[in-house]
C-alpha cells in the first residue's frame, strides 16, 4: 500500500536517485557471509544473518565496526576486518545478490514516463564504488542510470547531501526537481538534507529505521514505486 505523507507532483521530477543494497537489490546473503569472513579471521565469533542485515547502510566500514561491537573498538581491529571483508566481498559479491523481482520492470516504467523525455535516473550507494557499478552492470542494471556513485566517490558519505547534490548539479535540475528512493532512515536523511523529495520502501533491509525519519512517500513493492511517478492522478488514487 502506498503511503502518502506529501504528495509531488510526478511530471516535476527530473531525476531519480537509487540506493542500491535492500532497494535495487537483494544482497544481504552476499554481506553476511563477506561480515561473517572478517570475523572468522580475526577470531570473532560470527553474527546472526538479521543481525548483520540491520548494520547496513552507512558503509563499510560503520559495518565492520558494528560487527564488532560498536564503537569503542580498537581501529587497528576495525581496519583489518574491513581490509578482509572487502577483499572477501570483492571476490563474492556475486555469490547470491540479485535484482528484486519487479524492479527491472520498475526502472523501464519510471524512466519513461517523464514529460516527453526519458527522465534521468542514478544510483547513490554508501558501498565502494567499485563493486557498485560491478554490480548494477552484472545484474543489467547499467543501461537505466546515467551515473553510479559510491561510498567513496566523495569526502563525505550519505546522509551527507554531498553526493546527492552533485547528481543533482550534474543532471541539470533544481533539488526540488528530483527524488531519492531507499529503504532507510540514510537515504531519508540524505534527501532532507540535500533538498529531495523522499520515497522509501518497505521490502528491503531497514524499514525499521524509517520510523526515524518521515518519508514523503512510502511504498510496499517495486510495482508501487514505478506507479508514484507515472502521473499526478495515479499518486493522488493512492492518498
């Protein structure tokens, strides 16, 4: 079901940033057996599958902290887990990820349906860059997004509006013509904080989070999601 909390107005968006991991696709078997490496080799003992799925979200090496306890962990210790989770990661990230059924479905439907012109679209992820755009590509994702940026693509991560804000600079559009989708309190975040409408959904990793923050919009199923952005009387039904 669709929930409204403010309504746009579809034909207005422009351009539509995607987190990947829990909103494009579904990677968390791929994550927990990388996390669940890292702490065999430094002697840890290895964590629940739902317990890891709710560390992601703020990068990789907030991930590896938190697996290993939080904050107060010796960083000398967090950065070897990281070093062995994304070499492990590098090489199984593939293993098990796929694209959520009805999302390839979803990105045709809402790339078309702009106001007489393909409306832009681009991926916003706090993972590395690099297995990012391995990823989309593999998973034939790559042909609907102009741009694909990581969590190191720039200084500062999500929430942080940096990198929202250059894809926004970079499509040639104003804030409030654009809207980031995801499935956590992160990517609410980053929309408030760089002027975005916000969408988030339901199905992936954190919903819990999003009582956190207010999105505009949430949704349950990628077939809701490409139905907010076909036109303002679909959107409008849904309230």
């Amino acid at each position: 079901m669709i929930r409204i909390r403010r309504a746009f107005d579809p034909h207005s968006i422009k351009l539509v940033i995607f987190d990947l991991d829990g909103t494009l696709i579904d990677s968390r078997l791929d994550l927990v057996h990388s996390v669940n490496a890292a702490l065999r080799h430094i002697n840890r003992p290895e964590l629940p599958e739902d317990v890891i799925a709710s560390y992601v979200g703020d990068g990789a090496p907030i991930l590896i902290q938190r697996a290993l306890g939080g904050e107060e962990v010796d960083e000398a210790l967090v950065r070897k887990g990281l070093e062995v989770f994304l070499s492990y990661y590098r090489e199984h990230k593939l293993d098990h990820t796929t694209v959520y059924p009805g999302i390839q479905e979803a990105l045709g439907a809402i790339q078309s349906s702009g106001n007489g012109m393909p409306r832009k679209m681009a991926v916003l992820s706090n993972k590395p860059v690099n297995p990012s755009r391995a990823i989309v590509e593999s998973l034939g994702l790559g042909r609907y997004f102009s741009q694909i940026y990581g969590g190191n693509s720039f200084a500062t991560k999500k929430p942080e509006p940096e990198g929202a804000l250059r894809l926004v600079s970079e499509a040639g559009v104003r804030p409030e013509q654009a809207a980031i989708v995801g499935d956590s309190h992160v990517d609410i975040r980053t929309g408030r904080n760089a002027g975005l409408w916000t969408v988030a959904v339901t199905y992936g990793f954190a919903p819990h989070t999003l009582e956190v923050e207010a999105p505009d919009v949430v949704v349950d199923t990628p077939h809701e999601l490409s139905t907010i952005f076909l036109s303002r009387r679909s959107l409008q039904e849904q309230k």
